[in-house]
C-alpha cells in the first residue's frame, strides 16, 4: 500500500440502518506526518457495534463498525515518534479529540468537551466519515494507536480495547483490591473481563448474574462467589456487603435493590446502558450515603495501563475467531447471549468488496 496516496480497502459494512452487513471497499485517507498505518488481523464485536448497525444510537451509513482493533503498523508518517513499523498496535473507541480542554488535557480524552472522534461512525478531521476495524487497514495519529504488549496475542487483545478499559478504568479509580470486596454483575463481554481484572487486583469477587448457568466460567475467571440475582434470598443474603459493584447488564435493573447490597459508602457504576431510564429512590442513595455512578471506557493512558497490567498477569479476553462472512451470524448470537465471551474478526478473511 503506498503510504503518500488515498488507498481504498476491502471492508464490510452496514449500508443502511438495519441492513445486514456486506461486502464493501471504503477509502483510508493517505498518510500524514504523524499518522500510523494499521495492517488491521483482529477486531472484536462489540454490543455497540450491532445497537449501531441497527441505528440505535444515530448512525452514519454506509457504516463500517469496529472499535476493538488489534494489528501491525506497516508505514508511519516523517514525524511519527511514538510507533515504528512492525509494532505490534491497538486502536480503541476513538482516534482523536480536541486535544485542549480540560478533559483531554487530564488524559480524559473519552470525555472532552468538544467531543471525541469516534473510531466509526463520526465526522474525522477530514470532515469525512470514520470507518472502523471491520477492514484491512486504518489510519490513525499516533498519539490515539496503543502499544499491545508482547504478553498478549493480538486475537486476545483485540476487544481489551473496549471491553477491558470499560471495567479496568472504574475499577481502579473506585480502587478495587486487597480487602475490598466487589461485585460484577452480568458475566458476558464485558463482565467476564471485570472478574479477571478484579481478581488480579487482589480483590474478593463476586458474580451476580440472572442464573447460575455460568458457574463454573465465573469461578475459572476468578470469581470467589457466584450468586443467582433470580433467586431473591440472594439480595437477603448479601446486604450490606460490596464496597463496589459494576453493573455490565445493558437491561433496567432493580437500582434499590441493587444499592441495597452496598457497605455504607459503597459504589454502584453502571458500564452497561439500558435503552430506557431508569429509577432509584433517592433513600437508597440516602441511607449509607452510598453513590450511583457511571463510567466510560478510559483515556489513552489509562488504555496503555489496562494493556500493561493484563499483560503482566497473562489477561486476555476468552474469544472465539470468526471470518468476515460470519459476522451477521455473529450480531445474532449475541443478541441471543450465544458466545463466551466475544467474538473476534479475523480480518484476513475479509475478501475485496
């Protein structure tokens, strides 16, 4: 691919909302001075990704999705500093913000003010469209690309990108380890991250999920304890007990009954986004002066900390490899809880449009 021209690359994309996906060739622009070229080998599938795709959340169509990517630089611009060709890289939610207000000026470039550029489905610096992972190739500025350590397989790697900073971020700024006690509630793509996460913080942890099908999963995660949320002795018998609760579950949840099961100045955080709002009653919040909160993926720096961190205790996401022309097959297993933990694209298998 030659690095000074706009190239066009083989993708698949959603054309209008609610479309299956298909075959496409999108356009990457050329190289700029500090910009990065992604051979792209993996990109998960995110929960997000199929919301999207079915313009849930307001899309931009034709929409290629993909914001859990995972490759290999293969040309760098003449004032890149910070990544050389043949790295091993990752690509997460976004590629650029404002770089000037406050937020990103804290490394809390997921909340700047004048909003992120999203990996897809945004307008980029080019007033173009954003195209994400699911495609060959990306470019990218520098300082958006992370470095995937040498201690994780880049298949693995690939949905840490979201699903790993999205329970590594408030599990460390609500301080989860040694003596603290913390739950994880849903064990899916994002849960089951927030076990192995947890556990290698040195926290005791605990699985609340609907049922008690995946047991013996959270257990071989990490999990101490594994309770039924179905089962109402559960709330009877864990009152008063978690310093930090994460809730992954995109559903409305019973909130009070949720904040019931926090020690006095506990924290409920919601990663997980029900399409509808949710209630509280504001004595629950009131009564141990516990907190309601939310969080939302992590900054740069925080996404290279999450990736160090798994590398060094040996964390990768439980996967399962599809190719391209699996992935409308893929969108509906989610949807119906039918993949442990994620699916990931191997972008090898995505064949010219």
């Amino acid at each position: 691919m030659n690095a000074q021209t706009v190239t066009s690359v083989p993708a698949y994309a959603v054309p209008a909302a609610g479309a299956p996906l298909e075959r496409a060739t999108i356009p990457r622009r050329p190289v700029g001075e500090h910009d990065v070229l992604i051979e792209i080998k993996y990109t998960g599938v995110c929960h997000t990704d199929i919301h999207r795709a079915g313009d849930e959340t307001g899309g931009i169509f034709p929409m290629v999705p993909g914001h859990e990517i995972a490759g290999v630089v293969t040309a760098v611009g003449s004032g890149v500093t910070r990544h050389r060709t043949g790295d091993r890289v990752g690509v997460g939610c976004m590629v650029d913000s404002c770089r000037e207000c406050d937020n990103c000026r804290a490394g809390l470039e997921q909340f700047c003010a004048n909003g992120a550029v999203e990996t897809y489905n945004s307008t980029g610096r080019d007033s173009g469209p954003t195209y994400g992972g699911y495609s060959t190739h990306i470019v990218v500025d520098e300082n958006y690309v992370l470095r995937i350590p040498e201690g994780i397989s880049l298949d693995e790697a690939a949905p840490l990108l979201c699903a790993g900073v999205t329970l590594y971020s408030p599990l460390t700024h609500w301080n989860a380890g040694p003596g603290k006690n913390v739950a994880i509630v849903g064990l899916g793509g994002l849960g089951h991250m927030g076990v192995k996460i947890a556990h290698a913080m040195g926290a005791e942890v605990t699985v609340l999920s609907r049922s008690l099908r995946k047991k013996d999963d959270g257990e071989r995660l990490g999990a101490d304890h594994f309770y039924a949320t179905s089962d109402p002795a559960t709330f009877e018998q864990l009152a008063g007990g978690f310093d930090l609760i994460v809730n992954t579950v995109s559903a409305n949840l019973d909130l009070d009954a949720y904040l019931s099961l926090l020690k006095t100045n506990g924290t409920l955080v919601n990663v997980g986004a029900p399409p509808a709002p949710s209630r509280v009653t504001m004595f629950s919040l009131m009564g141990g002066r516990k907190t309601l909160a939310g969080s939302l993926i992590g900054g740069i720096a925080e996404t290279q900390e999450m990736l160090d961190f798994c590398a060094a205790h040996g964390l990768g996401s439980d996967i399962e490899v599809i190719s391209g022309e699996q992935i409308n097959e893929a969108y509906e297993r989610v949807l119906a809880a039918d993949v442990r933990y994620r699916f990931v694209i191997d972008a090898s298998t995505i064949p010219a449009g």
